[in-house]
C-alpha cells in the first residue's frame, strides 16, 4: 500500500465512513517503515484517531504496538517543536496577522508563565490549544532544556494512552462496526423523509406566494 493511500484511508476510517472501510483498512495495513511513515503523518492531521488505529490494528496483529508508539510519539513532538520555534520568532507577527487568536493567545501565555513545566508537557493533551499552547511556550522563552524533554514525555504520555484506547476497543470493534451498518441504513430512511419533507415545505411555500402573488394582482386591478 502506498504512502498516499494509507494516509487517505487512515483518516477517513477514523473519522468512521463506513465500517467496511474501516475493517478492510485494517486488514490491508503491512508492518512495514511506510507504514509507520504514515502513521505519523497522520498523527499531525487526525490527532487522537491517529495512536487509536494504531491501536486497532496493532490489536489486530497488523502492526507493533511499540512501533505505532515511537512513530506516534516522535511525530507529535516534532510538531509541537515546530510550533514552538515559530512561537518564539513570530508569535506578535503571528498575533497581527490573525486577530481572532489574540484573546486564546493571551490564556495560552498565562497558563505557560503559571507553570511552564506543566504547559510543556500539556502542549499535546490540550484540545483546542495544540497550536497556540506550544507557540505560547516559544513566545514566553520556555527554556529549550526543559521544553524539548517535557513535551517529548507528554507527547509520549499522550500517545501511550490513546493507543491503549484503540488496544482496549480492538476486542470489541468488530462487533461495533458491524453495527454501523444498521445505522448507516436507518440514517439513509431518515435522510429520505427528511428530503421528502423539505421538498413538500418548498412546494407549500411556492404555492402560498403563488397565491399571496394572485391576490395582490386581483386587489390592484
């Protein structure tokens, strides 16, 4: 399986399309480097569903779990070093050029100089802050010693716990998934009265300006 391919259906199996598609992503996964290549490419767009899968298919047999751990972990981290290089040369260019970030940018400061260490290690659990939280860090000159091995742990922290989520759900997933079908259907029915519905409210409604129309038309004349 290509690079390309496997990021493509890694993302969309995690955001659960179809569970045929999970399931055959899963199985056609190979326990090779590209493999793990992807996977950490991933990590970068999907976040959470990226160490899940892994752990799905490394419950599945499919890959090393402590593989999906280092590939996961190392990609989150580099992320959060980027973030934090780019905090510490560009964070008021960066503050100018998207002024809706301003207020989130002033918390993400205040949380850093509340405690730096817990900031640093918090830079990849923080929903909603993965982005600003490690730029804070650049931009409040957390020291690069204590930055780089903090973040380095919490992303492995992080890792290690959602791919246990993924080991913990593989018994089950198939059995869950096989169930998605059943709700794909009856959201398909209720997709189709929903249509339905909007159809006949558009056709009342045309009607009623047709006849509102009409009557303007019989009071002027």
């Amino acid at each position: 399986m290509t690079l390309p391919r496997l990021l493509l259906l890694a993302a969309a199996a995690a955001v659960i399309p179809s569970a045929d598609t999970m399931l055959e992503t899963i199985a056609s996964v190979e326990d090779r480097a590209a493999t793990y290549f992807a996977l950490a490419g991933a990590t970068i767009v999907t976040s959470e569903l990226a160490p899940i899968f892994g752990g799905l298919a490394s419950k599945e047999g499919q890959l090393s779990v402590s593989r999906v751990i280092f590939a996961v972990t190392l990609a989150g981290w580099l992320a959060t070093s980027v973030l934090y290089v780019a905090g510490m040369l560009k964070w008021e260019w960066l503050r100018r050029r998207f002024p809706s970030t301003r207020s989130a940018g002033t918390v993400a400061l205040r949380i850093v100089r509340r405690n730096p260490v817990r900031a640093s290690f918090l830079v990849r659990y923080l929903f909603g802050g993965r982005v600003l939280l490690p730029m804070a860090c650049g931009a409040a000159r957390v020291p690069l010693p204590v930055y780089l091995p903090v973040s380095l742990l919490g992303s492995l922290a992080w890792t290690v716990t959602f791919t246990l989520v993924g080991i913990a759900f593989g018994s089950a997933a198939e059995q869950l998934l096989g169930r998605l079908q059943h709700v794909e259907d009856a959201m398909l029915v209720v997709g189709v009265v929903l249509a339905l519905g909007v159809v006949v409210w558009w056709w009342r409604r045309r009607v009623r300006r047709a006849e509102r129309r009409a009557g303007a038309r019989r009071e002027d004349g």
